[in-house]
C-alpha cells in the first residue's frame, strides 16, 4: 500500500485529459495574442513618439521612445517562453519547458532595470546639462499618447498574465506601466518648460525613476516568488479541503503544489483504510486526484498517494 500511485489526468480513465491539454494549449495562445496586440500598439506609439522627437529635440521624449521600443521588445523572450511551454515533456525535461516563462521574466526585469537607469542617468543629465524644449504642444501631445498607450498595453498584459497563470506576462504589464509613468512625465515636464522652469523636466525624471524602481521591485517579488515555488496558500487550503471531501480519503497528510508556466502541478499523501485491497486504495486516488484537477484552477497534473491510516510507509 506503500507504492505511489501517480494519476496524470486521464491515463486510461476516460475523463478529460485532452481537455486538460487544450486548455493548456488554449493559454497559452491567449498568452501569445495578448504579446503580438500589445507589441503591435506599443511599436506604433514609439514611432509616433520618435516622429516628434526629431521635430521637438526633445531629449526626454527621446528616453520615453526608447523605453516604449525596450517594452514592446520584451514581447520577444515571452514569445519564446510560449512557444518553448508548448513542447511535449522527454525524458530530459520531464515537465517540459514551462518553466522558460521564469527566465523570461528575468530578463523582463532587467529591461526594467535598464530602464531606470537610463530614466535617472537623462535626468541628471538634464539637471546638469539644461536644454530647451521646441514644438512643446507636439511634446505634450506625444507624453499623453504614450502614456495612454502603455496604461492599456498594462492593464491588457496584466489582465491576461492573472488569468492564464503568467507570473512574466504580469510582470511585463508592470513594465509597460513603469514606462506610462515616464511618458506622464514627459507631460509634466513639457508644461514645466512652457512655464520657463527648466529644471522641471529632470526634477520630474528623478521622481519618476523611483516609481519605476518601486514597481520593479514589485515584479521582482512576484517573478522571484514563481522562482521559489510559492503558490497562494488559499489554493493550498483549497486542495486540502477537496482532498478531505474525498469519499474513503479518511484525512490528508501533504499536498504540494508548484507552477510549471503558467500551469499548476500537485501532489499529495492521503490516508485510507488499512483493510483496503490496492485496488480499492487505487479507485480512491484517483477519485481524488479528478476532483482535486477539476477544483483547483490551472491544476493540469497531480500525483496522489495513498497510505493506510494506520501507519505511514
């Protein structure tokens, strides 16, 4: 009774293992439209944005272009990261290659990073270094544009990133958030410089560089978390509880759970009656193992074993 008795959803037992796949399919083609649309936007608004820099000389609507183009290139490693996810597990990578979606979120972190630095190192430089601002209107017009871009772009990335599971794509909705913030500030600094205070613009990047620090250090917690294996422990609470509501489950010792992607993993030791044949102790795993993928949301896989109560093998 001691042997594990591992229950990938559906081997052999005629209940939705092919929906359990296209489902995971089905994210992350959710995943992909919601990368191509945002990078689709983003490249048009920093297009527009660098069409007024080369009017204007702008030098802070300069950073604000290069930090739409940085965003909208974080499309890339999360493409990748998709398309990786998608590949059947081998006998190398024997939960496939989720888990690329986690080094794509670094490397999302470093853009952001990147992006601070180069917020606070054009801030100085302006306070430095002062220049004058022309074609201020287009300016204004153009921080505004790219702010509403990215708080779109944020909001839709960040949106589907919690729905599918994406700790990444969350953490690159964050990202284009940071960036909105820079572009409301080439606003404020636009009106700074109609006003004749030149030192506005590289006062405002400076405060702006520590909310992008500040929101960088929130995607971090989260992608860094992922890293870890946290869940959220209502889930854990979640799965206990559906494990004890089990018929012939006379209590629930371990349960385990960790993201693969954007997908769910579990396993679990539960206790059963000591009389039971392996059979019967079978029947109840498994029992337990379907409702437990169909309680808990973006469980794709769980592995159960069941002892008896009595003593624990």
């Amino acid at each position: 009774m001691g042997k594990r008795h591992g229950h990938g959803h559906g081997h052999g037992h005629g209940h939705g293992h092919a929906d359990v796949v296209d489902s995971a399919l089905t994210t992350s083609a959710r995943g992909m439209r919601a990368l191509w649309i945002s990078f689709a936007g983003l490249t048009v608004t920093a297009v527009a944005q660098l069409a007024v820099v080369a009017l204007s000389g702008s030098v802070a609507l300069l950073g604000d272009t290069l930090h739409n183009f940085a965003d909208a290139l974080t499309a890339v490693p999360l493409a990748v990261a998709f398309v990786l996810g998608r590949r059947a597990a081998t006998r190398r990578f024997t939960h496939g290659l989720g888990r690329c979606e986690d080094l794509a979120g670094l490397v999302i972190l470093s853009v952001m990073f990147a992006s601070a630095v180069l917020a606070a190192w054009t801030a100085i430089d302006r306070l430095l270094h002062p220049r004058d601002m022309h074609a201020l209107g287009w300016v204004a017009a153009a921080g505004l544009a790219g702010f509403v871009g990215n708080e779109l772009v944020a909001r839709y990335r960040i949106t589907v990133g919690r729905q599918i599971g994406s700790a990444a794509l969350v953490a690159d909705g964050l990202h284009a958030r940071t960036d909105g913030f820079t572009s409301l500030a080439v606003l404020l600094a636009a009106g700074g410089s109609w006003l004749g205070w030149r030192w506005a613009d590289p006062a405002v990047g400076l405060l702006i560089t520590v909310a992008i620090l500040t929101v960088l250090w929130s995607a971090a917690k989260e992608v860094f978390a992922r890293m870890l294996d946290a869940v959220d422990p209502e889930l854990v609470t979640l799965a206990e509880n559906t494990l004890a509501a089990t018929p012939g489950v006379r209590g629930v010792d371990v349960v385990r759970l960790r993201w693969v992607g954007h997908n769910l993993v579990a396993e679990s030791e539960v206790d059963v009656e000591p009389t039971l044949t392996l059979a019967q102790a079978h029947t109840i795993a498994h029992e337990a193992e379907h409702r437990l993928i169909h309680a808990v949301p973006r469980l794709t896989q769980a592995l159960i074993h069941a002892h008896p109560s009595a003593h624990h093998a």
